[in-house]
C-alpha cells in the first residue's frame, strides 16, 4: 500500500501524539478511591509483594504487561536509525498486542548498541513486566542478548523478529508438505537469507523434524559452506554444510523448499525452474517478495507459493502468532517461551488451517469456500479463532514443559477468551475486509470538501471502494494538491457530465406524476444530492454517501425520492452503529419518524433486523419506552408494548 508522508505524520500527530495510552482499571472518582489507588491503600499490596513476589500477577498490572524494547539498529527495512526513531514501531507493535490479544504494553527504546549494556539495562527493568519482546535489533547481537536475558530472567524474553516468522512460516511448511505429499526429514530446503528471522526459521525447520543437514543456508555471499570464512559467525557456522554449491542457483537446483527472507528480486524463475517436482516457494520479503507472485507461479505452475503479502494465498505475517504466543503465556504466567511452546503455536496454527472454516471468516475476506489445500496453508491474518487455538496450545505447552507458575483448566480457559473476543472489533475488521475483497463505486455528493478528499485517499489506498467524488474539478485538485496527496480521483460535475440529461430525464419520470416538469428535473439535477441518488438508481454507482455540510432532511428527501424503497418497505428509518468498548448497538430510529405507530414500530425493528444480519450478527432487539414492561399506562408506553406483540406474533 503507497501511504504518503503526510499521511503517516499526521496519523501520528493528530489529537495526542503518538498511538499509546495509559487507562486506569480502578475507580478513581472519589476520595477512598484514591486511598485506596495510592496512600494509604497501596501500602497493603506492597507488603505482600515484599513477602511474596508472585503476589505482583495478583495486586499488579504485571500478568498482563509486556516490554517492547528496542535500540533502533534494525528498524524495518530502514537499517540502525537509533532508538529514539524506533519508538512508533514500538508503539505500533503495542498497538498490535492491545487489538489483538488485549494485552498491555509498555515501550522502550535503549540507548544501547553494545549487547552487554542492552543486556544490563533490560535485567534491571525486568521486575515491572510479566514478558518481554525484543524488536528491531540487528544480528547477531540479538541472538546474544535474547539468549544471556533468557538465562537471567524468569519471565517470558522472545525476539518476535526471529521467531514469528519462524513460527508462521513452520506452520505452512507443515501443511504445505502434507498437500504436496513428501516428509519434512527427506526434503532439501535452501534459506535464501542469513538474518534473525532466517536462522530461527532454519532453527526451527530442524525442531520440527527437518534434517540439519538437508538445510542450506545462502546469505549476500553465496552458500554457507563448511570452510567459509568471509563473513561467518558461530550463527551460521552451524548451518555450514559439505557442498559443491556455491550459489543460489547451484543450491536451489533439486532443492524441494525455497524460504526466502531477504530482499526483492533475489530469486528468478530460472532458479525455481530447476527446483524439484512441486516445490514450496516462500518468498517472504516485505514489502516485495524474492519473486513475484506471478512471475513464480509462471514459472512453476505446480508450486505452493506463500509470500508476506495480504493480497495473495497464504499470507505469513507475524500477526497470526506473537500476540497469541505471548497471551498464553501471560496467563500461566509463563518463566520462558520455550521450544515446546514454539512448536505447540506451531501446531496450532498448522491443524487450525484444516478446520471447517466460518461463514464469518468467508465473508470477511468474500469467499464462497476456503478449504486446507495449495492455496490455504496458513489461517488468515484476521481469523478471530486463532487467539481460542494459539493460545491454550502455548498454555498447556508450557504447564507440561514445567515452565508455567500457575496451571489452568484448559477447557474453561478456552471459554474465557472466547468470551473476551469483542465484536465491536470484529465487526470493524468484517466490514473491511468484505469492502477490500468486493470493492464498491461509491459517490460523495461533498467531494470538494477535505474531509471527504481525505476519506476518499484512504478508500482507494486501502482498496476497500472505488470513490467518485462530485463538484469542480479545478477545486478538488487544489485541494489535494494542498493536502500533499497522491491521489487521482474519479471526478464529476453535475452540470458538464455526460450523464446529465439521461439523468434529469429519468427524475423526470420519476416525480412528473408528483408535479415535477422536466425544466424542475434539470434543476435538481444541478444539485450534488441528486445527482448522487441517480448514480446510485441508474447503477453507475453502488453507495451514496452525504451530510458532512448537508443537513439530514436535504439528504433523505432526494435519496427517497430518486431511490425510493424496496417493494416490501413501508417506512425508511435509520440506524446509528455504536461501538461502546468492545459491544456493538444498534439504534433505530432516533433520526427519521418522529411518533410511529405500533405497527410501524413492529417494522422497522424487522428492518433493523434484517440489517443487522448483514453484519453476520444474530440480533437481539429491546423495544425501549419510557416505561418498563408496561409499569406506566400511558399511550406512549402502550404503543410500545403492541409493538412487541405484533413482533411475537408475526
């Protein structure tokens, strides 16, 4: 996605800056709340902390906090930009955790590029936290520090940029050899790469039964071989292997797994043309892969392909697995995530992926079918039920491994996170997903203003709709000139379009029984709220939207009067979706009919209902007066009651 600067700074800098906040979990409206917050109250947990330091996951925020830290020497793709230029990865990555997985985070960027004042800094920070995740941190000091912090601390340290991918990736790699039918200890793997994430990726092939030997490891150099000594370390040294091969091409020849993890176009189709009988082809490099997509499928039709990208099959993206990982192992309160742990996501996520899988998913990404198979290997990024797969299998890994403080009955833990899983973020990742996967013409009567501009940018960004913007040309282009955008809309003025008189014609027929002449007409379809009704009616547009300057009643009345209603509809209504945390409500109608009668009352809650199942949601409507279950007999009350009668009864 090509997001442009000022639209990065200014996510970033509107409102309070930055992505993160602290919330109080306690009341603190009065004055025994705040005792109890802080003196003389906080003295009480104190003193059981200092007899008991476990007693932290209970009187703290400890069990569900972890560090993100950082000292910027290995930014994204940007290289060794110093700490305090890592701090908005970190936030994001807190952002990620908190949406995800509901956990907590706090960020820390470390002055620091010697591993043993990194390792120092963050041992003696260690009591806050309940984890640990290191981020951004060049190779191979990160091996290192993750390594000596593991042995020192007892809590969970994990280097998400090793083993994420690793975790992700294992996981198709399981699934991936299962549908192409070989074994994972007689398949030979090249790993196009040689940093943090290949090695844990190479580490973790052999964990899961993948023989050393078979693995070959390729770096900027060429083949790492036994003997090498440019460029080598004790890393790679135990990837070296007895080989003629000295080049990718010359490794990849008769190879069964490519895994690529370094940069674009480092890999041709002539290489993965000498490659096995269905190969795997992992090009894993962000934001493009080793090989196109296309350009491998090409070449090798009868390929498994899995890239870091949303917009082909089997995506492996680092989502599916940290904040899972790290949920599971807050809950036991976890001392490491250990190898068993590793394998447990692993696993997870592999049998996951042979799963029945839910309408809910299906529509999101608007699919018919999604079944295990060459183009399903891993589950998608937004699938709700990898936090109910990842997380106990982490869980129960760690309370078998002997790692675990605290043991939980797996079955009622299950339940819990079901019940944790908010829809209101649900819903938001459906409605987009199903936008991004069918994307909709969609018409903004205020194109002229920068709000709508703005809006429109992202959709088209985002790919989640195609908009059309009406008004003067010369003035939108001013305007996203202004706004610093890389943006060609699709524009129309009313009064110059094509359309125009095909239009007018039609409202013409439309309301000349109602009184209108065709001179009214034209004039009507002057105005931008008419115009972008009759797009929507003559199905060059499939959505409508207005009344950022407009009021209300100078949008309903053209929407009803040039796109009417559906032949079964009585009365129009409206609906406000309220998000309120993590529950969804829907409220109808506080905009459109001022005294309905009962049995209209009866209908629109059908409506309402009918909407809301759109949204994969089982509604569930009250019928809201002033009076409960009839206590007041007064009319209005009443009304309300008869609706629900009517309801009950049809």
């Amino acid at each position: 996605m090509d997001i442009s600067k000022s639209d990065a700074l200014r996510y970033h800098e509107e409102g309070r800056p930055g992505k993160i906040e602290v919330i109080p979990t306690k009341p603190t409206s009065s004055q025994l709340d705040l005792s109890l917050a802080y003196s003389p109250g906080v003295a009480v947990p104190v003193l059981e902390i200092a007899k008991d330091p476990n007693a932290a996951y209970r009187y703290t925020a400890k069990s569900n906090l972890v560090a993100v830290i950082s000292n910027g020497t290995a930014i994204l793709g940007l290289g060794d930009r110093g700490p305090l230029a890592s701090k908005p990865v970190m936030e994001g990555k807190g952002v990620l955790f908190k949406r995800f997985a509901d956990i907590d985070v706090f960020d820390i960027e470390v002055d620091a590029t010697d591993p043993e004042v990194f390792i120092n800094v963050v041992k003696a920070i260690a009591p806050t936290f309940g984890g640990i995740n290191l981020e951004d941190i060049k190779a191979p000091g990160c091996f290192v520090i993750e390594d000596r912090l593991k042995e020192m601390l007892d809590i969970p340290v994990f280097h998400d940029d090793q083993h994420g991918t690793a975790i992700i990736a294992t996981a198709g790699l399981i699934n991936a050899l299962e549908v192409v039918g070989k074994d994972i200890a007689e398949v030979k793997i090249v790993v196009n790469g040689a940093g943090a994430s290949a090695m844990s990726c190479a580490r973790l092939f052999v964990l899961a039964g993948a023989q050393r030997e078979n693995v070959t490891m390729v770096d900027s150099r060429g083949v790492i071989y036994a003997g090498r000594t440019e460029g080598m370390n004790e890393y790679k040294a135990y990837f070296a292997q007895e080989t003629e091969d000295r080049t990718l091409t010359d490794a990849l020849n008769g190879a069964d797994v490519m895994v690529g993890l370094s940069v674009a176009d480092s890999v041709t189709q002539d290489m993965i043309r000498g490659m096995n009988d269905r190969p795997l082809i992992f090009a894993m490099a962000n934001p493009d892969p080793e090989i196109k997509y296309e350009l491998a499928r090409e070449a090798r039709p009868d390929a498994i392909i899995a890239t870091g990208r949303s917009d082909y099959p089997n995506q492996v993206n680092n989502v599916l697995g940290f904040p899972f990982i790290f949920r599971g192992a807050l809950d036991v309160q976890a001392r490491q995530i250990n190898d068993e742990a590793k394998l447990a996501a692993v696993y997870a996520l592999a049998k996951l992926a042979h799963e029945d899988v839910p309408d809910s998913v299906l529509k999101a990404y608007n699919l018919t079918s999604l079944k295990f198979g060459p183009e399903y290997i891993i589950p998608k990024p937004f699938d709700p039920r990898v936090l109910l797969w990842v997380a106990p299998a982490v869980a129960e890994a760690a309370m078998k491994s002997g790692v675990a403080r605290r043991h939980i009955d797996i079955d009622a833990y299950k339940e819990q996170l079901e019940a944790s899983l908010g829809r209101g973020w649900q819903l938001m990742r459906h409605i987009i997903n199903k936008a991004r996967h069918d994307p909709k013409r969609v018409v903004f009567a205020e194109g002229e203003a920068t709000k709508i501009i703005r809006a429109a940018s992202i959709i088209k960004e985002e790919g989640i709709g195609h908009p059309i913007l009406l008004g003067r040309p010369d003035i939108i282009r001013e305007r996203i000139d202004e706004l610093g955008l890389k943006f060609e809309p699709e524009i129309i003025e009313p009064r110059t379009s094509e359309d125009f008189e095909r239009y007018s014609q039609t409202l013409f027929e439309l309301r000349g029984r109602k009184g209108m002449t065709l001179a009214a007409a034209r004039n009507q379809m002057n105005l931008r709220r008419y115009f972008g009704p009759m797009m929507v009616q003559q199905a060059d547009a499939d959505a409508y939207i207005s009344g950022l300057v407009l009021n209300y009643l100078d949008v309903l009345v053209p929407a009803i009067e040039v796109i009417g209603t559906a032949p079964d509809v009585r009365k129009v209504a409206g609906m406000y979706i309220i998000i309120v945390r993590d529950q969804v409500y829907f409220f109808v109608d506080a905009t459109v009919n001022i005294d309905p009668t009962a049995e209209e009352l009866a209908d629109i809650a059908l409506l309402a209902a009918k909407q809301v199942r759109r949204f994969d949601m089982e509604p569930r409507v009250a019928m809201l007066s002033f009076s409960n279950f009839g206590s007041t007999r007064h009319p209005f009350a009443e009304k309300v009651r008869r609706a629900v009668d009517i309801l009950h009864a049809r």
